[in-house]
C-alpha cells in the first residue's frame, strides 16, 4: 500500500519544512510507502526556494513539486495534486504546523483493519491536545458541520477538518470544482452520495494558528462554505 501525501502551500515559506521534517520522521504502519505532492498555489514569498532546497538536501523522500501560474486557492491546490497521486489512499496535510502527522497511523487503522474507505479526523472528539482559540470559529464550524449533516445523512462532527484520507481511485472519480474553502463541504457531499461508501471518523489533536501567525480562513469563507452545502447537498449539484 502507498499512501500519497497531498501539501497545498500558499505563502509557508518559513514553516514547510518544519512540517516536511515532521511526515520524515513517520514510519508508516505496514510498511506502507509514501509520495509526497506539494503544490505552490502561487506564493509570493520564498515558498518555493523553501521546497527546492529541501527536495535537495533530502533526495531519499520521494517529494514531487507543482505550482500554479496564477493564484486559485487551496480547493484547486488539492485538486491539482489529487490529479497527480499515484497511491492506494490520498491525505490532505496543511503546510502549516495546525495538524500532527504522527497521527497518520491513527487515521490509517481503520483502512489498513479493512473497514473503512474513507477516514477523517475530528478535532472535536476524543482526548489529543487541542490549542484554545477563537470561540466563535468553534461555533460556525459546529454549525457547518451539522447543516452539511443535515444534507448529508452523515453523522460527522468534523466536516472541515483538514485530515481526510480517501482511496486514491473514489476521489479521482469525482467531478470537484471548489476552488477554495468550500473543497471541504464539497467533497463531502459528493463522498456521501456514493453507494455502500464505508466512512470512519476518530478523534486528532489540532495545533491552530492565530492570523498574526499565518492563520488564512476568514468569515467570508464561512458564507461560501454555507452556500456549498446547499448547492452540493440540497440542489445536489455535480
């Protein structure tokens, strides 16, 4: 089994290799081999100095690198990188420090167990650290998660999570044009309209930023989340 990584980078020059140190560091359960995809949604710091020189002085991880001419956000960053994953299952890692790679195993027990084709990780359950920050994005992502539910039939408590691992061949099926933050709402309707589908969710750590520390989603990413939910859940668009 492979497992393909997928990095969307906007502007993380001064981070991406501390999280590329950290997937590094991960022995996989089973063996299971990994490929790294990173793909530059069109920084305009040294995000990509940053890749090239780690790719340089770390040539025994298998690290492939896109970027985008133009600026089309982290749904299209994904998408180009979904296009291009050659493993058995695909995740989505931020390029931030938000999410801990440690807990790829967590996520990949249930798949590897033979349960489940579609996994993802809470930050709303279980007992991992959680940082404390800004009540109210607690709430409206509480709020998306049961309204995208409510579209759904599906009983997450995470819907916006990050950590999502799906079999590489389900999500290069679907049709996904969500260019930025509405990706997640998206790609959850459209998983849950497949049949027989198995989806699994367990509990994960979350490491958030503040804005002065990177953070980039916005109330205006909420509103376009909410009209996702309703195009691709009620009006079940494709």
């Amino acid at each position: 089994m492979k497992l393909s990584i997928i990095i969307p980078a906007y502007n993380e020059g001064s981070t991406i290799h501390l999280i590329l140190n950290k997937i590094k560091s991960v022995e996989l359960i089973h063996n299971i081999e990994r490929e790294l995809i990173i793909v530059n949604d069109f920084s305009n710091d040294n995000t990509e100095e940053s890749i090239i020189k780690y790719q340089a002085e770390n040539p025994e991880i298998t690290i492939t690198y896109y970027k985008h001419s133009y600026n089309q956000g982290k749904g299209a960053a994904i998408r180009t990188g979904i296009q291009k994953a050659t493993g058995d299952y695909i995740i989505i890692q931020d390029a931030d420090l938000e999410y801990d790679p440690e807990e790829y195993n967590l996520l990949l027990k249930p798949i590897v167990n033979g349960f489940a084709d579609v996994v993802y990780g809470s930050r709303f359950i279980g007992g991992k650290p959680h940082r404390i920050l800004f009540y109210w994005h607690s709430i409206g992502n509480k709020f998306l998660t049961k309204l995208s539910n409510m579209f759904t039939n599906l009983n997450l408590t995470d819907m916006e999570t990050c950590y999502k691992i799906v079999r590489r061949d389900i999500f290069q099926s679907l049709n996904l044009t969500e260019n930025r933050f509405g990706f997640e709402p998206e790609i959850t309707a459209k998983l849950s309209r497949i049949k027989n589908i198995r989806i699994y969710e367990l509990g994960i750590s979350y490491y958030g930023r503040t804005y002065e520390e990177g953070k980039k989603i916005g109330w205006k990413d909420g509103f376009r989340a909410i009209y996702c939910i309703l195009k691709y859940g009620l009006f079940k668009a494709k």
